[in-house]
C-alpha cells in the first residue's frame, strides 16, 4: 500500500508538470504564436526649419528642447535691409508709373490727329506705353517680393511642438535654405511596430494595440493604422553590370523578415514624456480573458 508521503509527492509532483505544461503553453502562446514584438520604436515628423532669406539673426525668443505653440516666432532676421529694399522697390514703382502715365498722354495726343500723325508714329508711341505697363508690373512684382522678404525675416512654428537641435545664436548669419533647427511636431506621435512575418496573420487594420515603453509602467493603449506593403530586398539591387545581387541562402536557417505596422497612440498620459527612438514592446490583438490571458499580458510587459 502507498503511504500517505508517497501519495503527497505524486500529488505534488503532478501539480509541478501541470504548472509546467501551463507556463509552457503560455510562453510557447505569448513569444511565438501572438502578435507581439518588443522591436517597437517611437516616432514623430519633424520638421525642419529653414529661411527663405539671408541675414543676420538680431533675435532668438526660443530655448532648445522647450515647447512652442504654432505660430511662436522662432528667430529674427535683420529687417534693415529688407525695409531699405521695400523703399527702392517703392522708387522704381513710383518712376515706372509716371513714365506710363507720360506714356500714355503722348499716345493719347497723337490719337486723334489724322492725316498729321502717320500710322508708324502712332503704332510706336502705343508700343511705348505697353513697355511702359510692362515696367510698372515688373517694378510692382520686385516690391511684393520685397515686402515678402521682410515678412520671411521672423520665422514661425508652424506646429505645436517642442524645438530641437537649436544651433544658432544671436549675431550669426544665416544662409537661405539651410535648417538651423528643427521642430518635433507634438501631435504626431506614433509608434511602428516591427512584427516578424510569421505574426501578420494576427494583424489587422482596427486591432487593439497594447504599448509598454521600455523606461515605462504604464500601459499605452492604442491601434493599427496600417501595414506597411513591402519591404528592401537586397537581392533586387543590381550590381555594376546591372545583374541581381543575389546571396547564397542557408537552408537550414529561415530568418522571418519584419513587416513595419504603425500604431496610433490613443491617449499619452502627462507622467510620460515621449521621445522619437524611444524602444517599445507592442502587444496586438483582443486580451484573452482569464488566467492565462493575464499570465500573457503579464508575461509580454515584464520579459
């Protein structure tokens, strides 16, 4: 007859596979079956900010890495010469305008005098006043661009967001075209997901997606938005002869491509400061309820 002690350890032993097996399919369920990947990373468009004319910066009311609201000025550029070239701009409007009226009276004169008056003549002096126009319109061109060049010399945010990579400095000369500091536009932050490929089956447009920040607790709730259509392959890039570069393949390893999947963050709450590049660990797809569902959840936030 089996002892009490012998029946005990059966009992335990047989409780201990039973947790095992539990935990076994769970991990098996949570890192290999589920839509789950901890290669998420966090991004956010950028934008850069560049003048559309030169000059020398007299003003910068912005600090790096601060929060700015759309519409802050950023810096100022030496409006001088942007008013002096409004004022000529202004003086060669006002001659080209008085050399067409001029124009015009002498064409208007010569009008009326038939007989007196040839044809030619007329013809040259109506040809006047249309080169005339056309100086007026030039010369009105050449001040609307000026007075733009003054409104270019204060640059705006054209986001709320918050200011980076801020390398500029009061007395330094800024170049048209070149970025000298940019803006995270604060309302555009996203996470992608690099899923392997054998995981896509769980993923669709609309799932529920859970996000767990690496320097983070608290659980990000957000969903899909797509599913990136391709990917590089390097085999398709051709080489000097224009041929495939294909490498050799080892059969005996089959490393699953990852497929990028954007995910919109629901809700941020004001505990977390987010970073573009910070590291995610995302969860897709409706929780399974009961023990073994929050084992999972347990399992994907703290592993």
């Amino acid at each position: 007859m089996f002892s009490v002690s012998k029946i005990i350890r059966v009992i335990l032993t047989l409780v201990v596979v039973a947790v095992a097996l539990i935990l076994g399919m769970t991990l098996w369920n949570t890192y290999m079956v589920a839509p789950w990947t901890r290669d998420g990373r966090v991004r956010a468009y950028v934008v850069k900010i560049a003048p559309e004319v030169s000059g020398t910066v007299v003003q910068i009311p912005v600090l790096d890495n601060k929060f700015v609201h759309k519409g802050d000025p950023l810096f100022v550029i030496d409006p001088v010469r942007f008013r002096l070239a409004i004022d000529e701009a202004q003086a060669r409007l006002d001659s080209a305008q008085a050399d067409l009226a001029l124009q015009k009276r002498n064409a208007s004169r010569r009008k009326n005098l038939e007989g007196i008056v040839s044809t030619e003549e007329k013809e040259d002096y109506n040809t006047k006043v249309r080169i005339a126009q056309a100086n007026v319109d030039s010369a009105q061109s050449s001040l609307n661009t000026a007075r733009l060049n003054l409104q270019r010399s204060i640059l705006y945010s054209p986001v709320n967001g918050y200011i980076t990579n801020l390398n500029l400095r009061v007395g330094d000369y800024v170049n048209a075209g070149q970025s000298y500091l940019s803006v995270i536009d604060a309302d555009s932050y996203w996470v992608y997901g690099y899923f392997e490929e054998t995981k896509m089956w769980g993923i669709h447009v609309g799932d529920v997606a859970r996000i767990k920040l690496m320097g983070y607790k608290q659980i990000l709730p957000g969903h899909v938005v797509s599913i990136a259509r391709g990917i590089n392959d390097k085999n398709a890039d051709p080489d000097g002869f224009g041929l495939q570069n294909v490498d050799p393949i080892f059969t005996w390893v089959r490393l699953a491509q990852r497929i990028p999947v954007r995910i919109h963050i629901d809700h941020i709450p004001d505990t977390i400061n987010l970073s573009a590049g910070m590291t995610a660990t995302i969860s897709v797809g409706p929780q399974t309820k009961g023990r073994r569902g929050k084992l999972s959840t347990w399992l994907q936030d703290h592993l």
